[in-house]
C-alpha cells in the first residue's frame, strides 16, 4: 500500500451510523406526514371549538352539533358572555389569581432557590432533603383540607394560591441555574460590599431571565387552569374561577349561567356554542404567553436541568 493510500484514508471521514445518515426521499415524505397528521390533530379539535363558538344557533341546530365549516361568523355568543354576569367575573377572579399566584410563587421560588444553591447556608442540606421529600410523600387531601379550614382560608381567594404555591420542581430548576452561574460574578460583589439580595436582583436574575421565564410560564398556566382548589375550598359561586364555570357548563350539563339561562331558553342563544365560546376565552391567555415564552423554554429548562 503507498504513502498516498494511506494519507487519503487517514483522511476521510468514519463511517457514520444509519441513523446520521441524511434522510432519503422517502424518509423526508414521511417525517413530513407525520408530523401533518400531528399538527391535524392538535388544530383539528381548536378549530372546531371556535368555528361553533362563532356559528349562529340555527346553524349548530341544522347540523346537530359541533361545526366544522363555517356557514355565517356571529359573536352574540362572546358579547353575551363578557357583558357582564357569572363568566364576566369569573375572568376577572382567573386572571387576577393567576397575576398574584404567579407574583408570590416565583418570589418565593426564588428566594428559596438562591437559598438552597448557596452551599455554606444554614440548614442547607436538611431543607433540601425535606423539600424533595414532600415529592414522593404527601399528606392527602382530607388533612390538606384540615389545614386550610383550620387556617381560616376557607371562602377566601387565598385558599386558590397558598395550598399549591410552591412546586419543588421548579424550585430545584431554578438552584440547578443558579449553582451553574460562575461563582466568580457573586465572590466580586460580595467584595465590593454587595448583599445577598443585591446579588441576587442585579447579578443572578438578569443572568437567569431564560428559566424564570419557563417557571413563570408554569406557574401561570397551573393557576389558570386550576379548578380543584375552588372546588372543595369555595361555596359561593360568584367567586368561582373562569375554569369552574366551564365544568358547570359542559360536565354539569348545565345550561348556562344564571344571566344567560333565559337567552338559551327562549332560543336567542346556543347552549353548545356558549360551551364552546368559554372554552376559547379559556384558551386565550395560554396561547397568547406561549410564544413569548418558546424562545426560552429549550434553553431555559436544559440548562437548568443539566447543570445541576
């Protein structure tokens, strides 16, 4: 074998495995279906939802129930539900729960985060087993229950944010990004005279905003989409949330709100496209924050999982 064979094949390239191969016609063809038949089955059912939320009631009565092509665009069925009553207040006590639930959790998802990523802090170990303990261990509902009532929180939009504030999750995400900023940063202002909360506000959050970003995404989408809480904790229903007046309509069966029940009776109004218009003003909020958000997500929660 010459020098010059042996140069050429040091040279070339090892043989990749199958599956880094580039994809062949065929390959290509199918990935793009598949993933047509995913986009068709997460659009499908959305879209369903809004072209019958937006189709007059003599359309969805000739059809038998839900649209699925548009035959005339109306939005008694929005303007009805936001002119005031159950639903319009409803809104009000979602998003202002999920503003306040959002605000307190990351405070003290943070707070304790920070705490927990510093090494020489007080109890450190021990705060952090018992944390991830109350993962694989709970009390169960009837002491939850206990609690809240012996709290007097009961009847109070306090019983909607306190008993699920806190996510260990989130919080063990959030040191993992901490301990992973370089240590270097925090000993330089410490020397300069800085605090711990100035350390905090001015070097390790605006070094973080990628996963602050993600866990406030979390946090807003559980509180929103929380209906639990207010089931067992509030008795009067004009303090109900947007989402538990979505099960009375449609895993209830019930009608309407108390404001619209004489509309649908009077066949002014679809109960179906009522359902419906609820089920979009609840997606709303989601689908509006989800693409602020997606620039950060894949950063944001490898990062934060892969150097803990």
């Amino acid at each position: 074998m010459s020098l010059n064979t042996q140069l050429i094949r040091s040279l070339q390239a090892p043989a990749r495995p199958v599956w880094e191969e580039p994809p062949n016609k065929a390959g290509l063809t199918a990935k793009s279906g598949f993933l047509l038949l995913c986009c068709l089955g997460v659009l499908g059912p959305l879209w369903i939802v809004i072209v019958t939320s937006l189709s007059p009631k003599p359309v969805i009565d000739r059809v038998g129930g839900l649209v699925v092509i548009p035959q005339g665009i109306t939005f008694v069925n929005y303007t009805e539900l936001l002119s005031g009553g159950q639903v319009s207040r409803a809104i009000m006590v979602s998003v202002g729960v999920t503003l306040f639930g959002t605000l307190f959790s990351m405070t003290v998802s943070v707070l304790a985060a920070y705490g927990l990523s510093r090494p020489g802090s007080l109890g450190h170990r021990f705060f952090l087993m018992t944390m991830m303990a109350t993962m694989f261990f709970g009390a169960g509902l009837i002491p939850t229950y206990l609690l809240v009532q012996t709290l007097g929180l009961t009847d109070t939009y306090l019983s909607l944010v306190l008993p699920s504030a806190v996510s260990v999750f989130n919080i063990l995400v959030l040191r993992a990004f901490f301990m992973g900023i370089s240590p270097e940063l925090t000993e330089s202002a410490r020397i300069d005279g800085a605090s711990d909360l100035r350390i905090l506000l001015t070097i390790i959050m605006p070094l973080s905003r990628a996963v602050l970003a993600v866990i406030s995404l979390f946090y807003a989408v559980g509180y929103w989409s929380a209906w639990f809480n207010a089931s067992i904790y509030l008795s009067d229903q004009e303090m109900m949330p947007l989402q538990n007046v979505l099960i009375q309509l449609v895993q209830k069966n019930t009608e309407a709100p108390t404001g619209l029940q004489q509309a649908v009776r009077t066949g002014q109004l679809s109960s179906l496209g009522l359902q419906m218009a609820v089920m979009v003003l609840a997606l709303i909020p989601v689908a509006v924050a989800s693409p602020f958000v997606q620039r950060h997500f894949k950063k944001g929660m490898l990062t934060g999982a892969i150097k803990g």
